[in-house]
C-alpha cells in the first residue's frame, strides 16, 4: 500500500508529535486524514506479555513493576527513565555510537543521514527495539507513514512493553479513525504505566464512550 502524507502542515504535525517521543513526553495534538495500514494486533488481554523469543531482563522487569505499583508521578516519571536507560542501550557500543549520532543529525534537521545512520545501527544490532522506534520517528519525520508503522509494528513485537511505541502507535490510529484499535493499545499502555500521560482519564473515558459506547 502507499501511503499518503496528506498536506505538509499535517504530515509535520504528525512527525513532530511522534518524533518528540524520542526527547522529550509525547505530543498528542495529531491531524486526522491517515491512510489504514497493517498494524500488529493489540493483546486482547492487557496484562498478558506476547511470547517475544527473548530472555527478559531482571532489572527491566522491576522497574516495570514499579512502574505499575507507582503512587505519584514523579516515581512513575522515574520508573520511565530507568527502563528508557534500558532500551536505550544495545549491547554493541557500535549501534550506540551510530544512534547517538542519528539522533543528533535529526535535532539538527540532517533527516537523510538520521536515516543512513539508525539504519546502519539496525545492521549492527538488528534486534534491537529502541532502533526501530528511532527509525520510525524519522520515518514520519519525512512523511513515510507506512514505513513508520513498519517500524512501530516491529518495535512491539521485539519488545511488547514498549511504552512510546505504543503510545505513538495509539496516536496514529486515533486520528485515523481506528479508535476501537487505538482504544486497545492504550488499555495495555494503561496497565504497564497507568500514569502516562497518554492514558490520562479524560482520553480514556472519551475513548470508552466513542468505541464501546458507555462510560467508565
């Protein structure tokens, strides 16, 4: 399928939102008018992990627990930053070194070589999440939607608790109007981070109310 970008302003409204994810808490703010796309399904039972094929880290573990155990935001923001620690680090110094860079051609407004760099990263370290998830950032960035959901798709199946992917994934299927979908996603972002922002009461309800029709 090809995608279509829509008109400028919404395309970089929508690669704004999605690429910030990656520096600083989400965007919500997205325009409408995206195209369908073939998307991993949502876990129908949030609380259950999808089988990944790869050994889980202890460390990660507890800090996602923490974070589902959270009593304020400043601890749950800290149970965020530790496991984004986690993501952020491949096991190659290679592929690290390779995304820093990437991330910094992108600040920089360089979308091409963000583009050659992270790629050349996924070479290096092709299993790796958190690349996937940049290279979707960047996707956007550049108004490519379908392979920015190819990114997105293949971050949560190497890692399902992948909190902006699925997030960013929610986000796009909102303002397509695939709301049962997006509703989805956000239940199981709610029950891995039930503070992030992105699962905020008012969202949900309305969410609840538009797909299910019923309130909370």
């Amino acid at each position: 399928m090809t995608a279509r970008s829509g008109s400028p302003k919404r395309a970089a409204a929508l690669a704004l939102a999605v690429a910030a994810t990656l520096f600083a808490p989400p965007v919500w703010a997205l325009s409408a008018d995206l195209p369908p796309a073939e998307i991993p399904a949502a876990p129908e039972r949030p609380d259950v992990d999808p089988p990944t094929g790869r050994p889980t880290s202890r460390s990660l573990d507890f800090y996602f627990a923490a974070l589902a155990a959270a009593r304020d935001d400043a601890s749950a923001q800290r149970a965020r930053e530790r496991i984004a620690v986690h993501w952020k680090r491949s096991g190659s110094d290679t592929a690290d070194l390779l995304s820093a860079r990437a991330t910094a051609a992108l600040h920089f407004g360089d979308r091409a070589l963000a583009l050659d760099l992270v790629d050349a990263a996924i070479v290096v370290a092709p299993h790796w999440p958190n690349a996937r998830f940049h290279r979707a950032a960047i996707h956007l960035s550049r108004h490519d939607i379908d392979r920015a959901l190819a990114d997105l798709s293949a971050t949560l199946i190497m890692e399902p608790r992948h909190l902006d992917a699925m997030a960013a994934l929610a986000a796009i299927l909102e303002t397509a109007d695939r709301k049962p979908e997006a509703l989805k996603w956000l239940r199981r972002l709610a029950h891995l981070d039930p503070r992030n922002p992105a699962v905020a009461a008012e969202r949900m309800e309305r969410l609840i109310i538009e797909v299910e029709g019923r309130e909370l």
